[in-house]
C-alpha cells in the first residue's frame, strides 16, 4: 500500500500543548536514542495493512484492551506456555492474531535499529494512531516514554473491558474509572467504524431479545435482515462482520450516521443515541466531520495516557510476547 497520510489541517497540533505539565510521556521521548522510530513502525504498519484490512480493527482494538488492563503497559502482548496471561482472559480471547503480529513486526524492525530502546507499549500506542490515519482518519502527536508492564494475568481482566450489552451508564462508569470523560468515550466508539464482530456478541439482538420479541426492535429492520443473513443461527463461531455496513474500510465519522438511523450493532453501540446523556454528542458527531476527528485524536491521546509505567517501572521487553 502507498503510503498516504493525509494532510491535515494545523488544527490537531493544538492537541498536544499543554499535556506536559499532567503528563510524564513526552512527544520527543526517543528524539536521541531512537529519532526514526515513528517511521519505522509505520512502515511496518504499511506493509501489515498491505497483506489484510483486518490490520486496523484488531490493532486499535488490542490497544484499547491493552490500555485498559493494568494500563497501557503491552501487558496484553505476554503469551504463556500455561494459557494464562491476559491475552487469554474470556474477554480476549477473540482478539485477532493480526494486531499482535503487527505490533511484533513493528518492534523486530524497531530493534534492528534501536535495539533494547523503545518499549512494546510505545509501539502499539505508534501503531494504533497510524492505522487510523492510513485510513483516512485524522492524526495527532504520539507521546512516549511508556515502559512494559511486569504482570499479565488472565485472571485479573474480568470487569475491566466494556460488554456488548452495557447501557449508556455502564459504559461511563467503566470508562470514568479509568479517568476517560463521557465525550472520550463516545468519540473513542467511533473505532467501530472499522471494526468487526464476531455472530456471537450480538446474536441475542437478532434472535432472543426477549420473550416476546426475538429481534431487537430498535435495530433497523433492514440491517436486522441483514445480519440475520449473514449470521444464520449455526453460524461457524469463526465468522465476523464488519460493524459499520456502509463505509466499513475508511475512518470516518459514519458510525454516528449509523446510529441515528438504527444500524448500531451492539445494544452498547445503540444505547449511545438512544441515551439522553450520549446523545446530543452522537448527534454532533453525526453531523460534523471534524468535530469527530478533534475529538478522536484528543481521546486517543487521553486513552495512550492509563496507567503508563515510567522512569524505573517495568522495563523494556527485547520481545513484546516474553518478559525478559
């Protein structure tokens, strides 16, 4: 694929000033000892998204869960030979083998060059941001300076990731915990416009959403028949559908049309228009573009910021799957 960031407008450099003084990354972290690592995983994002579009949901979604499990730490990346680590959790278990192998292939490229410098959490946080914009999404300025967290267990991810089925509130306390403000995290529920599910994380809204009614009522009849087709009730658990029906490879705010319109997926993706506390954010969203963007990239940054290890906690893993 050519590499094609867009050229954004000056207005999202604006999203860095003033987080120095809260923050302890640092946008210029690896000016030194590393000046090219933004460049070398982007390349190795570039070539990833070459071989499968899969490369950008499954990326974007390993940070999230990474950043909310102990913080952004690339606790998430540790395989254990007992199938115990975090990755293993119930809750991750569906996360796809492409963004490990992304961020894995960022960090050999990355030690060829700056070997034993730059940590596994930086890379996927680098990563993460370049997937959005290889896809027609806005940019922002990656602080770094996070170091690899030393604990990855799959006993301690329960409760900590938002379910498909969570209402408006549910997802704001969630989210608050980690110190995520409600517009955060209804901007950063616009990743679902590139994102897939598999049947299973929503078949309960197509064919037992009630005693009396099989279908969800609020999902749009239409998208429901479409689902239904593309979800059959023995459907291989293997099978996964794209989230947004419309623009489904291109970061875009039409996941907020969507919603308005009744194509939300998850009931934890319907309940955001359909909540008088989310809404007027989802209208918004819906309606201007940029608003959108500002709004993502200042989230992101919000988000790359959970619980970071810094200074002389955890270290910097020689492979982002083992502790050294």
């Amino acid at each position: 694929m050519k590499e094609n960031y867009p050229k954004k407008l000056f207005f999202f450099l604006f999203l860095i000033v003033g987080w120095g003084e809260t923050s302890p990354l640092s946008v210029n972290f690896y000016s030194s000892s590393c000046p090219n690592v933004e460049s070398i995983v982007r390349q190795a994002v570039i070539t990833k998204l070459d071989q499968t579009f899969t490369t950008v949901p499954a990326t974007l979604r390993l940070f999230f869960h990474d950043c909310f499990v102990e913080g952004c730490d690339a606790s998430v990346l540790i395989a254990s030979p007992n199938n115990d680590a975090e990755k293993d959790a119930p809750d991750n278990i569906s996360l796809a083998g492409d963004g490990f192998d992304t961020v894995n292939k960022a960090k050999e490229a990355v030690e060829a060059q700056c070997p034993g410098v730059v940590s596994c959490a930086d890379i996927l946080t680098i990563a993460a941001r370049d997937v959005v914009v290889l896809t027609g999404g806005p940019t922002w300025n990656v602080e770094l300076g996070r170091r690899d967290g030393l604990i990855s267990e799959a006993s301690r991810v329960a409760g900590s990731l938002p379910a498909p089925t969570f209402n408006a509130q549910q997802l704001i306390d969630l989210f608050q915990k980690n110190n995520i403000s409600q517009t955060d995290m209804i901007a950063l529920s616009g990743a679902h416009t590139v994102g897939f599910s598999h049947c299973s994380r929503f078949a309960d809204r197509l064919y037992s959403f009630s005693p009396t009614q099989s279908t969800d009522p609020l999902l749009n009849q239409t998208y429901a028949e479409q689902l239904k087709a593309a979800c059959p009730q023995d459907v291989d658990p293997q099978i996964a559908v794209q989230m947004d029906p419309i623009t489904p490879q291109q970061f875009d705010s039409r996941y907020y049309k969507n919603l308005v319109q009744g194509l939300g997926m998850f009931t934890s993706d319907d309940t955001l228009f359909r909540d008088s506390a989310t809404n007027p954010t989802v209208v918004e969203f819906a309606t201007d573009h940029r608003q959108f963007e500002l709004a993502f990239a200042e989230a992101m940054i919000h988000l790359g910021q959970t619980g970071v290890k810094t200074g002389n906690q955890g270290e910097i893993r020689r492979d982002c799957a083992s502790f050294n």
